[in-house]
C-alpha cells in the first residue's frame, strides 16, 4: 500500500541532513524548494504515493574523477572534477561546469538539483546537471587552461552526449574553455556534435548565448515590474559581480533607462554614484574578459569608490541584481537593503541570497525572483542552441532576441500561476511560483515513466 501520510518539513530535512552529511549548500537548495512543494503535495497526493521529491533530490548519478595536468614550470598538478546528473525526465541531462576553488559536491549537487527546476521552467525539453573542479582560473596562463580543459573532457566525454549530457559554462569557464573542451572532445570521438553549448559563433554557437543571462535577469525584472505599472526606467539598479552575466546585467539596465552604479568581484566591490556608462562597460568587457584584471582598476580609471573585501549591498538604490555567487546577500546584507530602500530583486546568480534573506524579502513583500527563474535566460538559448545543432543551422539574432524575450515572459507568467498567496492577492510569491511549476513539470513526467 503506498505511503498516505505527507512528511513534515522537519521530517523531510531529517532525512535529508542524514543522507548528506557536510552538505550545506545542497541542503539549503532543497530546504527552500521542500517548504514549497510539500505544502503542494498535501494537496495533490499522487506527488506523495509516487515520492518524487525524495527520488529528486537524490541525484541520478554523481561523478568524481581526478583530473591531471602539467603546469607551466613542468608541475604536475591534481584536481578533482565532477558532473552531478540529477534528473533526466523531460529531457538530456543540461547545466554548466564551474571552475572555481570553493567547488565540492555540495555546491554541485545544490546546481544540479536547482538547474533541474529552473530547465523545466523555460519549457524547453531539458534535465538537470551541473559539473565542474576545484580549480582557481586566477593567474593561469591560455596554454595552462587548454591543458587543464583537455584533461577534464578526457574523462567527462565518456558520460556525456548531444542526446545524454550537453554541459557549458558557468563560473570560470567561458567561451574560451569551452572551445578547449569541444576540441578535445572531437577529437577523441571523432564526432562534430552539439556535445557543449556556449560554443564560438564560428563552429555552432548561438547568437546571443553570452548576453541571454545578463539580459533574462533584466527582462524578469521588467516583468515584475510592469505587472504593477511600474517601470525600470530611471531607477538606481545595484548589481554585483563583473562577469558575463553581471556585463549583460548592466547592458540592459541601460538600454532599458536604468541607471547601474556597482559591480563587484572576489577583491570588493565599485560604487560609480554617476553611473556605469556604455564606454565606461566596454572598459570592463576588457578588463574582465582580455586582460582577466581586477575590479579595483575601475575605481581608478573613472574616480569611482572602491571598496575592499565587501559586497555592494549598502548601496542606495532601488532594484537589485545579484550576479555574482552563491550566498553573497546575508540576512543583515537584506535588513540594511530593506532599509535603503530596495523594492525588487532578481538573483541572475544561483541561490545569492541565504534562506534568512529570501525569508525577509519575503516578510517585507518586495518582489524577489529567485535565480531559477530570473536566470534561466542562459540555459534557456543553450536549449535554442542545441536546437539549432541538430538541425544544422544557424538563427538569425533578432529571432534569438525573440524567443529569449518569450521565454523569460512565459516563465514570469508560470511563476505568477503557481505564486498566488491567499488572503493578499497583489502579491506574487515568486519562490513559491517557480518551486511548485518546475515541481509539477517534471514530477508529472517522471510519474509517466513509472519507478526508475
Ligand atoms: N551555468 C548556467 C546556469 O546556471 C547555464 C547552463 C547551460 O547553459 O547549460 O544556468
């Protein structure tokens, strides 16, 4: 007789906290999804019987495997890679490869399980995964990133495929590692496939798949606004980080009449009160994707503050954009932007903001999207990308332009069905909303599929 009775959240992060010890960011990712969609199954019990949220935060597979390479003084170097597959029920398993120092099972297996609901969300027929190693980009030479990429796809080409497992990129791996990989897996597979997305322009990549991110988290918060007649035109947006999605932040808050005033990176942040420019952008496109500098440089090129070993969130402004990583908004960091006036966030980061921060946003009823559903911009073009490699063809951008407006719009309006709050019928919990509409999704597939 299968299960009547729906776990308590306690009960449910019982057995989670016992099944993965030393995984907090994991933990947290499905504590936050949990309080959502439990309170869903209660009332839908087919979600129940079947046990989906248990069978989805075990991933389906999780990889380890040490990866070796040759520094520039001759140096043999060992690094442990990853890919974390967690859920293949509407489609191949898709997410990025992060190379960062602060990598480890429980910050990929948090994305993975993220990447799931957040594939779901664009309505593109796309699973869940995320990769990567514990490698520090900071200061290594071209030729030591070839070595370290060839080394990584060496082992990973085994367990991915353009119908099995397409990865990109993500923190510290761009278009130039990307190329790497795809090189070297070509080579050993003899085979030209759409294996990666966020490929060069020249061998299969998309249009606008460097900029999707950056412009989807802008284009959410366009949504949320405009659902209460406001607008982002004219207002101070604060934006962390100063990478490819923090650049395409900023170039649509601009192009939209905002006016973006700091970025940020693992040394401190900028505060540029008049404002982050068109030409002052195209310098840090330079700093940060040619010469790999620090943010410190901005401070000193235009006159703007620098401020060291902090993050921009006692900035006045209104509209916030978090782009850098994981946690970078504390409770405290969420009590002063509260005060300082913030009316609405959209995290073009994963999980940027801690359960004690999505907690206030909450309680102060300021629209938040949450990264699964405001950054899914990026994956989403990944998904037209791999379209556009099956068939062999290449869209042309305005259509691209297009269809990442639509999709971003649709995942608004997904949010909004699925976020209504009783009782308060102006405000869209917006957490809720993308938790129960990428939960419902796959859980109905995987229902179809029966128990495997
Ligand atoms: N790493 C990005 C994300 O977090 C993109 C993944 C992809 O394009 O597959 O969604």
């Amino acid at each position: 007789m299968a299960r009547d009775k729906v776990p308590t959240l306690d009960e449910f992060v019982d057995g989670l906290d016992k099944r993965n010890p030393g995984q907090p960011e994991f933990i947290q990712a499905v504590k936050e999804v949990a309080e959502n969609v439990l309170e869903y199954v209660n009332d839908h019990p087919k979600y129940n019987e079947h046990q989906i949220l248990e069978r989805m935060a075990e991933p389906d597979r999780a990889l380890s495997f040490r990866v070796c390479w040759q520094d520039d003084e001759g140096n043999i170097r060992v690094n442990r890679g990853y890919r974390i597959q967690n859920n293949n029920a509407i489609g191949p398993y898709k997410g990025g490869i992060r190379f960062h120092p602060s990598v480890n099972q429980s910050v990929l297996k948090f994305l993975a399980f993220e990447q799931t609901f957040k594939n779901a969300l664009t309505g593109l027929p796309m699973g869940g995964a995320k990769g990567g190693a514990n490698l520090d980009p900071k200061g290594k030479s071209d030729a030591e990133i070839m070595r370290f990429c060839q080394s990584f796809i060496t082992e990973l080409y085994r367990h991915v495929g353009e119908d099995v497992d397409i990865p990109a990129g993500d923190i510290g791996v761009g278009g130039r590692e990307i190329g790497y990989m795809f090189g070297q897996y070509k080579r050993i597979t003899n085979r030209y496939v759409g294996v990666l997305t966020g490929k060069g322009l020249e061998f299969g990549g998309s249009p606008i798949r460097v900029e999707a991110t950056g412009y989807g988290a802008v284009y959410f918060m366009e949504d949320m606004l405009k659902r209460v007649n406001e607008q982002i035109d004219g207002r101070i947006c604060v934006i962390s980080g100063s990478g490819n999605v923090a650049q395409h932040a900023v170039e649509k808050v601009l192009a939209l009449g905002g006016k973006p005033v700091s970025l940020s990176d693992s040394s401190g942040f900028i505060y540029d009160k008049s404002g982050i420019t068109t030409e002052k952008l195209a310098f840090v496109k330079e700093l940060k994707n040619k010469r790999r500098g620090r943010i410190e440089e901005y401070a000193k090129e235009f006159g703007a503050e620098f401020h060291a070993g902090q993050r921009p969130w006692a900035i006045a402004g209104e509209l916030a954009f978090p782009c850098a990583t994981q946690n970078e908004i504390s409770g405290e960091d969420a009590k002063i932007m509260l005060k300082n006036g913030i009316i609405a966030v959209a995290e073009g980061a994963n999980m940027p903001s801690t359960l004690d921060a999505v907690r206030l946003f909450h309680e102060a009823r300021i629209k938040f999207a949450p990264g699964k559903a405001a950054n899914a911009g990026g994956v989403a073009v990944s998904g037209l990308e791999m379209s556009q490699n099956s068939a062999r063809i290449t869209w042309k951008e305005p259509e691209l332009q297009r269809l990442l407006r639509d999709i971003m719009q649709e995942i608004h309006d997904r949010c909004q069905r699925y976020g209504g709050v009783a009782g308060d019928k102006n405000y869209i919990d917006y957490v809720k909303g993308a938790n129960v509409a990428g939960f419902v999704k796959v859980a109905d597939a995987m229902i179809a599929q029966g128990v495997v």
